[in-house]
C-alpha cells in the first residue's frame, strides 16, 4: 500500500475511533428505530469522512514518505559523528603554541602528554592561567594546563611583546605547578 493511501486511512481510523466514541458517549444508540440508526452511522461516516481530509490537508500532502525520512535520519546521524572541520589558529593560539616551542625539549615531552588549552574564562577566576591535576609525579587525576587568553589579553593587549612575554611566564608558571611546585615555590623562580 502506498503512502499516499496510507496517510489519510490512518488518520480516518483515529477520526473513526474519536467520532464513535463521542457519539456512543453524547447520544447512545437506541434500537427502537432503524431510521434513527441508519442517521448516526451515515452522519459518523461523513464525520470521519471530512475529518480524515482535514487531518491529511493540515499535515500536507508533500510530507516526506518513511524512506526518505529514513535516508535523512541515517545521514543526519553520520553527519553527527563525522569530526567537526579544524578551525584556524587564532593569532593567540599561535602566540601559545611559540611560547611551547620556546621551551627546553625536555618540558615539551613533558606537555607531549599535558594538554595545553587556551579558555576565555580567566575573567571568572582571576587568573592568568591554571594547571589542573596530581603532578607529573601522580597520575591519580588527568593534567591539563589552561591558559585564559581573556586576562591575558585585556591586562596585555595593548603591547603585542608584552602579551608574548606574558603568555611564555604564564605558561611556565603553570608548568611548574605541573612539576610540582607550589604557589610559593613557581613564584620564587620568578615565574
């Protein structure tokens, strides 16, 4: 059965199920008289007659049939887990990854398993950067060093040396609590 007759049998099906049950419930049937009852079955049957077209009318005749919903389902779902286009490094993003490459080789290995993440949520932490984790020495929890291009930028902005600078301290502070100094250790290297 195609779906252009399926569609609008559906929907006669629930209008006649709606219609008999309004009808036996407003004016049960009496069987005193057949005229009475040949009346409510030809008025039900024009009932759902009119309103199965009202039904298929207002959900439009071009709706998609279930093997085209189907292709767009399987597509929508392959698009959803196809990985997301690389987006271009931002000039900050660069800044970062010059202030990496300007490390000992022996602390890039280091970050080789510690990412290196750049937020815009430094405003809310009052930080320049931050390191979260258990040490290099631990691995009790995942490391992650974040540097908040936010602050950084607001507070160096207006000197591109100066935020480069910034960004390469920032950086090696947050190594260094990596590698597990403290506050009053990182700050005593001058970092």
């Amino acid at each position: 059965m195609g779906d252009a007759i399926r569609a609008p049998l559906k929907a006669a099906g629930v209008a006649a199920f709606i219609v008999g049950v309004l009808l036996f419930l407003l004016n049960p049937p009496s069987l005193s008289g057949a005229g009475g009852l040949v009346a409510m079955i030809g008025g039900g049957i024009a009932l759902v007659v009119v309103t199965a077209w009202a039904t298929v009318a207002l959900t439009g005749r071009d709706s998609m049939s279930e093997p085209e919903f189907e292709r767009l389902l399987e597509r929508s779902e392959r698009l959803a887990r196809a990985p997301e286009p690389p987006e271009a490094p931002s000039e900050f993003d660069l800044l970062v990854s010059e202030a990496i490459d300007a490390l000992p080789p022996e602390f890039q290995e280091l970050l080789e398993r510690t990412p290196v993440v750049v937020s815009r949520h430094g405003a809310e932490y009052r930080a320049y950067g931050h390191y979260w984790g258990d040490t290099v020495a631990r691995d009790s929890y995942p490391d992650k060093i974040v540097i908040y291009q936010d602050t950084l930028e607001g507070d160096f902005g207006h000197d591109p040396e100066l935020l480069r600078a910034q960004v390469e301290r920032t950086l090696r502070h947050e190594l260094g609590h990596h590698l597990g100094w403290g506050e009053r250790g990182v700050r005593g290297l001058g970092l």
